[in-house]
C-alpha cells in the first residue's frame, strides 16, 4: 500500500479537526508553524492509539510504577541503571510533572547521546562485510554522541555520513562507507537499508521476488557511489581513507574520455593523429600555453575548469607510456592498420573497465555475461524520480543522493529512523522489522506515525525531540504484560519486556559492582587474542565492554523477540571468576559494604534488591530470600547466592 | 541431564516472531511457505539426524602455496626448489614434507582444481565458509551451521558446531540462522581444558543451590508480566546448567588421551585441535573446524610452508587415521583447504601472492573415494587445464558426502530463501 507524502499542512488541519470533534473539556492543540512540543504530540499519539485499542476492544494496561518508569526511561536514554539514592528520590518526589521533568534531565545529560551513539555504532557494524572496518567505530561513535547531544537534525548527520571522506579515524562519519569497503553495490544497499528502512539489495541481482523493485532502480541508486574507494594508507600501522575517484587511474581511462586531449598532448606533427613514435617520445612540454590551447579547443559547454584539472591530470599522469602499453593501445585501436591512431579509434577502443573499484561511472552487469561489465547505468532516485547526469563528481553525486534521501519529500526517511527509535524504545515498532519497511509494507497506527514524522520534521529533525515525544506518551509508559493471546491484537497495549543491548547490560554490571569500565577486565570473555592485538593495535579492541560486546552484542534492527540468551552468555554470567570476586561478600565490594553497613537482613535485602535491580523487593521475595539464609546458615555465603542470583535473572538484563 | 538440547529453537517462546511474520506483508508468504516445506521434511530429517555423519573442516587460514603442498611442481621455474614425493596411491605425488600424508593418500582425494575470484583475505574466507559473498544486507550463515542444522542430532549435551583456533575467519558463524547454531568457539591456546566459564566454580553442590533460589525469585517477574521473558530464560539457564554439570565436559579434557596419541598428532596447538576435533565428533558434535594461521607467505614460502607442513602433516595424517581406527572415518568428512591459493610466480622475496584461481582442497572419509586426483593444472601451475571446481561445487559435494540436500532453503530476517548451496554440482568422480 502506497502512502503519499503528507505534508506538514495536512497533519495540522488533521490535530485540528480531530480537535474540533473532540470531547469538549479536552485540550485544544496549538497549531503551530514550528511543529509541536513533545508533550503535545505524545498527548495526540496516546489520544489516537488508546482510540484503536478500544475500537478492537484490547485492554489496555495501567500506567507503570514511579520505579519501573525510572529504571526503563533510564535505561533507554542514558543506557544507565539508576542508583538507589536516585530510586528512593524519585519515589519521594511530589511533583505531579516529575516524569516530565525527568525525561528533559536525562535527554539533556551526556550519556543519552553515548547511548544511541552506541545503538547506531551496532547498527551500522553489525552488518559491516569488512572486520577492519571496526577500526573507527570508537572515532564514530564519539561523533555520533555529540550530534545527538547537540540536537543536530538526522538529515544533517546522514547528509554528512553519505558525503563523507577521508582518514576513516579522522573522519569517523565515514563509518557506513567504510563498513562496507567503500563498494558502490554494498554502500547502496546498507544505505537504503539504515537511513530509509527499505531492502532494495535483492534488487542487486533480479527483480525483488516480493516487492516492487527492479534490478534497474537498485543500480541507478548504486550510480550515485561508484566514484568512492578505500585506501590503505602506510603508516607503522594500517590506516585506511575514503576518496574519491573522479578520473580512472589508469591512463587509458583519461584517453578514452577526453581522446581530443589525450592526442593534443603527444601530437609533435600536429596530424590530429598520434604514431607511434609520437607515443614513445612522451608528451610534448605542456606548459604556458595550456590555457590558450584549452580556450582554443574548447567544445561547447565544457568546463574549463574541469578540463583544466583533466590538463593537471594528463600532465601528471601521461609521461612516457610503457612500450607494452603503446603496443597494446595499437592492437586494440588502430583498427584501420595505417598505423596511426585518430579521435574516433580512442574513442572506440575498449579495454576492460575496472568496474569493481574506483570505475567513474556505475555499470549494470548483465547477467547473461557476468564477465563483462554490463552497461552503464545513470544515477536515479527510486523514490522521487530525481537524476543526476552522467559524468558528475563523485562529490556531486554524493551532495545529490544525500539531498533526495533527506528531502522532506522523502516520507521515508524521516518514518525510518521514527520507526526504529519509537521500536527500540517500546520493543515493537510501527513496521517490524525495522529495517523492512516501504511501500509495500503495512504500518501499524499509519496515521500515529505520520503524526509523529511531520512534527519530528517541523522540529528540525532533531533527535532529542524524537525521544522525548515517545517517553512523554503514555504507550510508553505502561506497564508490562504478558503477550497478548492473539497475534492478531495491536501492540502498544502495554510494554513489552524486552532484552537490554551488551552496552547497558555491561554499564549496569559496573554499576553494581561499583568498579569503573576498565576495572571491569579479566578473563571475562575469551574474545581478542593477542596477534590480532599485535595486527590492530586500537586499544578498544582489548577493552571490557568490546570483549563484552563480543558476546552479548546484538543486531539493533532484528526484532526483540528473535533475539534470544544463548549459552556462552549464561555461562559467562554464571560462572565468571572475576563476576565472582567482585559479587564477594568480603574485600572491597559493594556486597561487603552493605552487609557492613545493614546488620538487619532485611535492611541488606533491600538495599541488594535497590543497587541490582533498581527496586523494592516484594514481601515474597524477602520470605524466599529470608527463608534462604536461614538454610544457608552463612550470612556472607546467602548474601552471594542472592546477589548471583539477582544478576542472573531474566529481569536484570531485560527491560521493565 | 540427558534432555538438554543445545539448539531448541521450535520450543522457545516464538508467538511474537510468527505473529509478526503474519502480519507484515509479504514476506509472511515466504516464511509460512518454508514452514511447510519444514515439516514436510521433518520425518526424513530424523532418520538423517540418526546417521550421525559429521564433518571437519581443517582451514588453513592465509591461503596455502599449491606448490609446496599438494600440487608441487618440481623442475619448473614456478616450482621452485620444493621437491615432489610418492604416496601409497600410485601416480600420486605431493610435495616433499607431508611425508604422513602421502602414507595415507589412499584414503584422501586432492582437488588442484579448485577456482575463485576473490583474492582478498576476509572476503574469500567468507566464501570459503558461506559459500556466498560478502553483502552487508544478509549473514550468510556457514555451510557448517546449515550442516548442523539440518543433521545435529538435537538432544545432545554438547554444541553442535565448534570452532577451534583463532578468531577472524569471516562468515564461519551461524548469520541469520541465529545463536542456535553459532559455533561454541575454543581458543588455539586454550584447547585442551574445559573451556572458560563451564566448570561450576563454587562446586557443584552450591551451584545447585544457587539455581534453586533463582528459580524462586524469578517467579516475581514472570508474575508481573515478564513470563516469556522468564520461560526462555530459563530454558537457557537449565540447559548451562546441565552443560555445567555435565560429564560430557571432559570432551573438551585432550588429558583424557594416551601419551601415545598425543604425541602421534603432534604437540603443536594445530595437533591438539585435530585431537580435540576427532573427540568432539566422537561425542557427537557435528560440525568442527579447525584453523591453523600462518599460511599467508608473501615472503620466504618454502622454508615458511616446511614449517607449517612440520606442524599440519602429522595432524592430519594422525585423524584420518584415527578416525579409521575408531570406525568413525565413513560417516565423518574431513576437508583440508584454505581461503585462495598462492601465486605461480615466485616474488622477489621469495614469496608467492594472492592466488585464487587454482588452488588445492582435500577430501577424505565420508564415502569419498581416496586415492585419486580431480583436476589438473598448467605445467606452469598459471591455471586449470580442466575440471574446475568452484566453491558451490565443492559444498555441493560436501552436502552429497553428508547427504544434505544443498536445495534446502533457509529464509533470511527479511523473508528472503537462501538456498544452502547456490548453484554448483557436485563432483561426481569423487564418490567412486
């Protein structure tokens, strides 16, 4: 089913019709030019998903708790576990908008920009065909904290990881490119995937089998890439670029596009033709009289500036050809054998394209000759139509994609990541998966997120916004229930539980043992060794929470429910020797502090329960744990068992 | 303690995934088309699961000189200096250095034919285990989860798939299928213990306790909403714990073996985990690859591979063997093969590039035919002179070996069948 764009008009005479007909003592919504707050959003998504939820009769479940609401919207916003201080503090507080308030603070603090930086960093080297490409992903993840942070628009962010260029480390926005070894094909396809949510990459190779797309549209997209590249740089260790190839590095490739030029360059006798002779004495001195001779030459429309970079191209690069190279370029050319090569034979003549790497202009292979390069194919946005001629710069190209994938024209670029962080912080998206959305998908509560998109893009696209509308709306804030019988009944009726991502789990294990991240090392996880130490020497490579990730890491854009615990991961948290030190009820842990501190086991009880879990224990869970340490028979020794046992339920690392 | 399956994802909790499936457009089309095609091919599935075939992969990690392996050519220019010997299969000559080897060439087929086109380390690994290229799109799983997928036998304590040696090669995990068949990966300095993190480090009967009162107290979350979150993770826990618990653990104890055997695959971390692999398929695992580094000899290639060849001969040589001893060779494949081969060219420093277009793989047991040769190349090593082999027919062949059909679709996140094997045929002179 295909939407059309809304435009930001529509959805406001909608919030101000909906207004009009509603129940008199309700609100009335401003309409504003700027787009609205985030409580008055949240306020109309609630308005309108609680209508659907009673038109299908599903019952909705109750606003969660003040612990509850603390521990989740912590957890998504900052990826922190709040303390117990912040637990018993929250629980005193009395003001009635203290959600609110607390939603502005941790949107405000620094962590939530970590946080998502983190989400982005999974989603976009989860999927990387290149390990190296790891190689910046601290760099990156940095840079996207601050452009969250700063409230920087999505459509400036991805403008800049579309465009950009240069030492992969110095320029981190080069993450997707480099993730995907800078191949037009591999580039167009996460690109797609990520910023609008839409697979075209089966479109690489055939006609998309259960979608609308067609190998063309997948290519003329990918027509917008072919002029970036990877480099390795040589410095003691490995460094890697991202460029541009505007001209083919090969002289062969200038000579073919420019042969007017090419035989300018060599031609002694002024023939128009070049001998070979003529090719083996090297190009005439170029010098002063350039300019002259470009202004003479110059064929309509061209650039002079542009050939004037070509003239430093050819002067660079057309010194004396290799003896096999002039013979080459003879056998394949002259093809009227007078030994004489013109315009018409340069331009003729074909040696196989490089068409994997740095080739200037995209080809489509076909598929009945693999070998072959196939055709070229010419830059077209497949969802507004938008071209591009042939031949622009690679910069060019790239300003124009990153122009049709954020333009508000583009209803799904703004629905993709809307859908994602609405998905990431409610467990169920609009569009599951998230990364499979489009046309021909069908959204759930279509018109709550378009509600959402057209404000999100009113207010500057600023991601701060986003998260702070969807923590404001009370979809958010229900409690957990179990799933719903049917798989027919709409989401939303109430939270979902849902596992918490490697980053938070391991910012919660610090936390609780009261140690800091590089305090959190030791033979925890058997994942970096040390050759590839020695091959990659990036520090984080060896850290805690990259060892970590190595084994709790999961892909951000698969569904929460496919995700699933596995054993390497019990085991670690079972059986961890340093897990185990620091759970001590001896030395300097935080266990030993509490029972040193609460002599009364119910007192230490709470307290355990309020650093681990971030809540009260119930009355059952002080019987079970009381009755316990009265088998037990070892205080220190219960105390462990408990904290373990804490760690190790589903709850500690799910989201409540 | 019997009733532990290593991979149960049909007894998890998945309303949620079916329901979203369902209810999504059209790739609910696709996934309810696999599921029955899934039960369809259930019953057969059993009976497979019960043949208990296996498969080891040696993969020699940096792409193994053709030469100074098994398609040496002495006398040559490209040859170099490595010379060629006679193996208990006539007619059959390999190079100097695999001596063992060579006394067991009658049980293993060699196909110097072997063709690709990628000649990139990471990327060809990728192929070499998927079968496919890299595409930032899918996770290719590898064809030893597909293996273990369609074979594994799912109420074993132990896991399916195991990788032994060295993280890095590309693609040797589960992809898409999921953490059910993610390979159990054992480090190269570790093999030969209980792997990290198994062994109940407050004794088993303290253990046991602690297990107790964490099944109590979970009860509050699942009461509060959080059943499904608390039923699979219990269902992991329980499954661990049995792990944990386990005799089967001593599977991983290589001091369990004979000073004699030891000594017979050689003391090196490759020998240990040819050892260790030829337990782990005894025990019933049955996908287990072992990586050995080095192989990537831009310079010096004849003293490098002699050294290498000092390490991998006996192991290899010492399997097949054992596997023979041990009734376990005509139900378990072993391949020996690595990413791409090495240039005919011998370098100024005397080392050979990247090569993928002819290159060397081994097959033994399995119900291959030893003692042959598939394919053959130039005199000058600089190409195929006929049978080509390329990597889907070669897992065409491994699927025949196991009898796993390579058509088998397995569907991707987003509803899109990727067949086991894509394309290719299998090598049909190998199956005598």
């Amino acid at each position: 089913m295909r939407r059309p764009c809304v435009h930001v008009g529509f959805v406001f005479v909608q919030v101000a019709l909906f207004a009009i007909f509603s129940v008199a003592d309700e609100p009335q919504v401003p309409v504003s030019a700027k787009g609205l707050s985030p409580k008055e959003v949240a306020l109309e998504i609630d308005r309108q998903i609680l209508a659907e939820l009673q038109k299908a009769a599903v019952q909705v479940a109750q606003t969660c708790s003040d612990e509850d609401f603390l521990r989740r919207v912590t957890l998504d916003i900052t990826g922190q576990l709040p303390s117990p201080q912040d637990v018993i503090a929250f629980r005193q507080n009395t003001d009635s908008k203290k959600r609110d308030v607390l939603i502005d603070k941790l949107v405000d603090s620094s962590e939530f920009g970590l946080n998502w930086a983190r989400y982005w960093r999974d989603v976009i080297y989860f999927r990387a065909t290149e390990q190296r490409s790891r190689f910046n992903q601290e760099e990156f993840t940095a840079w996207m904290a601050v452009q969250w942070n700063q409230g920087t628009g999505w459509n400036s962010t991805v403008t800049a990881m579309l465009t950009a260029s240069g030492n992969v480390e110095e320029h981190p926005e080069t993450a997707l490119i480099f993730a995907q070894g800078a191949i037009a094909e591999d580039v167009t396809a996460e690109a797609c995937r990520v910023f609008l949510g839409i697979q075209l990459q089966c479109a690489n190779c055939h006609d998309h089998p259960s979608d609308i797309w067609k190998r063309e549209q997948f290519h003329q997209l990918a027509a917008y890439f072919p002029r970036i590249t990877e480099r390795r740089v040589m410095k003691g260790t490995p460094e890697y670029e991202i460029v541009s190839v505007n001209t083919e590095n090969k002289q062969g490739d200038f000579m073919r596009d420019n042969p007017e030029m090419f035989i300018r360059a060599f031609d002694r006798d002024n023939d128009q033709k070049l001998s070979m002779k003529e090719l083996e004495a090297g190009p005439k001195r170029i010098g002063r009289r350039i300019p002259a001779t470009l202004k003479d030459g110059k064929s309509e429309g061209d650039n002079v500036e542009m050939q004037n970079e070509g003239m430093k191209e050819a002067k660079a690069s057309a010194g004396r050809l290799p003896a096999k190279a002039i013979e080459r370029l003879f056998a394949f050319g002259d093809t009227n054998k007078d030994e004489l090569l013109t315009v018409e034979e340069i331009k003729a003549a074909q040696p196989p394209v490089n068409r994997r790497r740095g080739s200037t202009e995209h080809h489509m292979v076909d598929l009945k000759h693999p070998d072959s390069p196939g055709a070229i194919v010419d830059p077209k946005f497949f969802v507004s139509g938008e071209t591009l001629p042939r031949g622009q710069s690679d910069e060019e190209r790239r300003m124009a994609v990153a122009k049709s994938f954020t333009s508000p024209e583009n209803p799904w670029f703004a629905r993709a990541i809307v859908n994602r962080v609405w998905a990431e912080m409610l467990g169920e998206g609009f569009y599951m998966p998230v990364d499979d959305i489009g046309p021909t998908r069908e959204a759930r509560y279509p018109a709550v997120l378009d509600l959402i998109c057209q404000n999100f893009v009113a207010n500057g696209l600023n991601p701060k916004w986003l998260v702070r509308t969807i923590a404001n709306t009370e979809a958010y804030q229900r409690k957990i229930q179990s799933r719903p019988a049917s798989e027919n009944d709409l989401p939303f009726a109430s939270a979902t539980p849902v596992p918490l991502r490697s980053d938070v789990v391991f910012n919660s294990l610090a936390q609780v043992f009261g140690v800091t991240e590089a305090e959190m090392n030791g033979r925890t996880v058997k994942a970096g060794d040390k050759k590839e130490a020695k091959d990659k020497p990036r520090a984080f490579l060896q850290s805690p929470r990259f060892l970590f990730d190595a084994l709790f890491g999961i892909d951000p854009s698969i569904p929460k429910d496919d995700v699933m615990g596995n054993i390497p991961q019990s085991l670690m948290m079972m059986n961890s020797r340093v897990f185990r030190a620091r759970m001590s009820a001896r030395g300097n842990t935080q266990l030993s502090r509490i029972l040193g501190e609460h002599k009364d086991n119910r007192d230490a009880l709470r307290e355990l329960h309020l650093l681990v879990l971030a809540r009260e224990p119930s009355t059952e869970e002080i019987k079970i744990c009381s009755d316990y340490i009265a088998e037990v028979k070892d205080r220190p020794e219960a105390f462990e068992d408990m904290m373990w046992s804490l760690l190790n339920s589903s709850e500690f690392i799910s989201r409540r | 303690m019997t009733e532990f399956s290593w991979h149960e994802n049909v007894a998890f909790d998945r309303q949620s995934v079916s329901r979203r499936r369902f209810l999504y457009g059209a790739s609910a089309v696709a996934a309810a088309g696999a599921v029955n095609f899934r039960d369809v091919m259930s019953v057969r599935a059993d009976e497979l699961r019960k043949q208990g075939r296996a498969m080891i992969l040696l993969f020699m990690q940096g792409g193994p000189s053709q030469f100074e392996t098994f398609d040496p050519k002495p006398g040559t220019e490209n040859g170099g200096p490595t010379t060629a010997i006679s193996t208990t299969a006539p007619g059959i000559h390999i190079a100097e250095g695999w001596e063992k080897t060579a006394q067991q060439m009658k049980d293993i087929a060699i196909i110097r034919s072997m063709t690709t086109k990628e000649g990139e380390h990471l990327r060809a690994a990728y192929q070499m285990h998927t079968g496919y290229i890299p595409s930032g799109s899918v996770k290719h799983p590898s064809l030893g989860s597909c293996i273990a997928k369609e074979l594994a036998i799912t109420d074993r304590e132990l896991p399916s798939v195991v990788t032994i040696g060295d993280r890095g090669a590309n693609g040797s995990g589960a992809g898409f299928l999921g953490v059910d068949y993610e390979p159990f990966q054992i480090s190269g300095r570790n093999v030969g213990a209980v792997p990290d993190n198994v062994g109940p480090i407050v004794g088993e009967k303290r253990f046991t306790r602690r297990q107790g009162l964490l099944d109590k107290l979970e009860g509050e979350f699942a009461a509060r909403g959080g059943d499904t979150v608390v039923n699979n993770h219990r269902r992991i826990y329980d499954k661990s714990a049995k792990l944990v618990l386990s005799p089967m653990t001593k599977t991983f104890d290589l001091s369990l073996e004979t000073a004699e055997t030891k000594e017979r695959y050689g003391n090196s971390e490759f020998g240990k985990g040819c050892l260790l692999a030829r337990r782990l398929i005894e025990a019933g695992v049955t996908f287990v690859e072992v990586r050995m580094n080095g192989w990537d000899s831009h310079q010096d290639v004849f003293d490098g591979v002699k050294g290498l060849a000092g390490k991998c001969d006996p192991a290899l040589s010492a399997l097949i063997a054992d596997l023979k001893d041990r009734g376990l060779f005509d139900k378990t494949l072993v391949m020996w093969t690595g990413e791409f081969g090495r240039t005919p060219k011998i370098n100024p420093r005397t080392g050979r590039d990247h090569w993928p277009r002819n290159f060397n793989a081994l097959l033994a047991g399995g119900g291959i035919q030893g003692g042959q040769v598939i394919g053959e190349t130039a005199k000058d090593g600089m190409g195929i002179v006929n049978d080509p082999v390329n990597i889907p027919d070669l897992f065409s062949t491994i699927c025949k070996s196991l009898d796993v059909n390579p058509a088998k679709e397995n569907m991707s996140p987003i509803g899109r069948p990727l067949k086991i094997v894509d394309g290719g045929k299998p090598v049909t002179k190998l199956f005598g």
